[in-house]
C-alpha cells in the first residue's frame, strides 16, 4: 500500500516533526511505563514454590500462599541481597536461602533467626499489587494509589471453557519494543516465515489502521487469494484460495490480541473460523524481553494432538525465525535508541510507528508527573544513613 494511502493520525506517524523525534535525547532511552498492568507469568507456572522473574529491572520473587492466592514481592533481601526466589517458603511466609530471615506475604520481616532475633523493623520486601485474571499474573510496577484494576482489557475468550487453548513462555535478549514491532507489523511474514506462514497475500493485504484512544488497531484484508501452508492445512483449506483477515489491536504498554481467520471465497466472516491470539510484551531489562503468548480455537477442541503442533510451531517459529532476527536487531543496534538511528519507515512501519508514538507519549506525561510530585517531598523524607534498622 502506498504511504499516501495514509491519512490523519497515521500520516503524522510519517512526519519529520513527529513527536516520536523526542522520544530519545542524545541516544538515551525514555524510562518503562510503570503505571499499568504487565504479566508477570501465566497462572499455570506459578505454584507455592518461589518463581523469579525480572520485570523493568527489579528482580521480582512469585509464590502462592496456603489459599492459593499469588503474591510477588521484591526478590532482593535487603539483608545481602541474595536472590528470595531461591529461598523456601514456610507457613506463607517466605524465607531468605542466606541468612534466613522471613518476610510475610507483605512484605514485612516476620523472622530473625541471627543473634538475639530481634525483628528488624524497618526491614520489608516491596509488596506489589498482583491480580490473577484470564490465567495470566498481572503486576503493577508503579505507584500503588494509582491502581486500576479495569485498565486489564478484555480477554476473556482465554478462558473461555468451550474453546481449546494452549499457551508458552518465551525469553528475547531485544528490547520490547521490537518485539510490538514484530507483531504490529506483519510485512515481514513472507520472507521470515516463508516455509511456514508466508504467503503473497500478506504483502497485498488491504491493510487499515486506526486509533480508539490509546489502542491501535492494524487489520489486513486478503481477498480471494492463497494462504501459508501451515495456515491452509490447520483450517482445512488444502492450499486454495479463500478471503482471510489478521486484525491486531494494541493496548499500552505491550499488550497485542491477533485474530487470524478464513472464510470461503466471498462468504461472510461468520461463515469462516477465526482463531484469537494473545501476544503479551514485558520487559525484564532494557534489552532483555519476557514474551507470553496464548492461543484459542472454537474447532477440534478436544483434538490434544493438534495443540501439541499448534504449541510446537509457534514455539519453532518464535525459537527459529523471529528471535534470531529480533536479537540481531538489537545486536546491529548496540544500545542506541531506534529513533537515533533515523531509521526508513515504509507504509506497513504505520500501526509500530503509532503505538511507539502513543506510549512515549504515556511516559513522558508519566514522568512529567512523578518529577512533579517528587519536587514536593521533604529532603530528608525516609530512613536517615545512620538510622538504626534493627531497633526495637
């Protein structure tokens, strides 16, 4: 599609004094949004033992209490910080591998097992607000009054009983950012997945983009035309032509729902199938990426082997093909900010372009905001360097 096919919103994407030219000052990268829901794990990997996990550069520790509620708590003792993940769990409470202090679900030091096992009161974990909802952990990473349970969008159709589902973990030495890339922008399906997902028709796609408030939604329409082999096979098309869609919606900060689906040559969308995926981005470090991804269909619910190939291939594509090329990205890239670079941008950048100019937008009111509120504390407000933590 040709870029003047763009109007509005997504033309801006494309302009020389777009605000995405301010993202990055000297090459430095704008700090992670922080107040919104990221996943931290799908349900299904979590139990009462302690799970790690980096999330925006904080080592973070994951449990289950007696009830089966979820808890994450900061996962540096602030002891010597050794990792909390490696630790035990014990009456709810979990326990430091080191030297043995406990904290509570809270993150309160509950246990000194050291010299005359005085509580060391001024001596906690970061409690962090964590909601289970669609089989997924959603933590807040940023400040705890701010707390919006109805920012989680919608995806209900995860656990949904009368659809099959499977669902994976995957790990990216790449900023997260390209990993939204990869998503928003499927143009490059036909040469990094040709054996697999590639086809003619995802480059000639009528493709629309839009934005509905914070959310970008990137539909392609491909008409009357040939699909990938593993796509023909897996709805039962046998290689021939048929009308087929990918609409994708992105919400702040990561979070991508794609919905793949065919239907006969001039039949109606309801006529077809369509198979709801979910693509959820969360940063461990500047460079390193947590990505989960879950996958629903409505047909052969109750056939095991046919999700054991689903889950196979997504893993093979992401393992062989989109990881390779993300990380080398990042390695052509070094540390220097996408922006900096001044990269190209063509017609299919649109919906990427879009939902890295509303995020930095995001941040920026964000950190706008906290510098605010920071100006108004007290100096010495907190523990003083040579406040006693062990007291009484």
């Amino acid at each position: 599609m040709a870029m003047g096919a763009y109007t509005g919103e997504a033309r801006k994407c494309f302009s020389s004094d777009s605000p995405l030219n301010e993202e990055i000052v000297g090459g430095t990268r704008m700090p992670f949004l922080r107040n919104c829901w990221y996943v931290a794990g799908w349900s299904s990997e979590l139990t009462a033992a302690p799970l790690g996990r980096r999330i925006l550069n904080e080592p973070i520790v994951l449990y289950r209490l007696s009830t089966g509620e979820p808890v994450a708590l900061s996962g540096r003792c602030p002891h010597r910080f050794a990792p909390m993940h490696q630790g035990r769990v014990i009456d709810d409470n979990i326990q430091c591998p080191y030297h043995g202090l406990r904290f509570s679900s809270l993150g309160a030091c509950v246990f000194n097992p050291q010299g005359n096992g005085v509580t060391p009161k001024a001596v906690h974990l970061r409690a962090y607000p964590l909601i289970e909802r669609y089989n997924a952990l959603w933590i807040w990473m940023g400040d705890p009054d701010r707390i919006d349970a109805t920012q989680i969008p919608d995806y209900e159709f995860l656990v949904d009983p009368d659809l099959a589902r499977i669902e994976g973990c995957l790990h990216s030495k790449a900023n997260y950012e390209l990993l939204t890339d990869n998503i928003m922008d499927l143009g490059h399906v036909d040469f990094l997945h040709a054996g697999s997902l590639g086809c003619e028709a995802t480059a000639k796609a009528k493709t629309t983009v839009n934005r509905v408030g914070n959310a970008i939604h990137c539909d392609r329409w491909m008409a009357n035309d040939r699909q990938g082999p593993l796509l023909s096979w897996l709805f039962g098309k046998d290689g021939r032509p048929v009308d087929a869609w990918v609409d994708v919606i992105w919400k702040p900060p990561a979070l991508m729902q794609l919905n793949f689906g065919m239907t006969e040559v001039g039949a109606s969308r309801k006529e077809g199938a369509e198979i709801p995926n979910v693509h959820f981005v969360t940063p461990e470090s500047e460079f390193s990426t947590h990505y989960f991804w879950a996958s629903a269909r409505a047909f052969r619910t109750d056939d095991l082997e046919l999700s054991k190939q689903l889950y196979d291939g997504v893993t093979a594509a992401f393992t062989l093909e989109d990881k390779p090329m993300i990380e080398a990205q990042q390695e052509m890239m070094g540390t220097t900010d996408l922006w900096a670079l001044k990269p190209l941008l063509l017609a299919g950048d649109t919906a990427p372009v879009m939902a890295r100019r509303v995020l930095a937008k995001l941040i920026e009111a964000e950190t706008r905001n906290a510098s605010a509120v920071k100006d108004t504390l007290p100096h010495n407000a907190g523990i003083q360097e040579n406040d006693n933590v062990f007291a009484k």
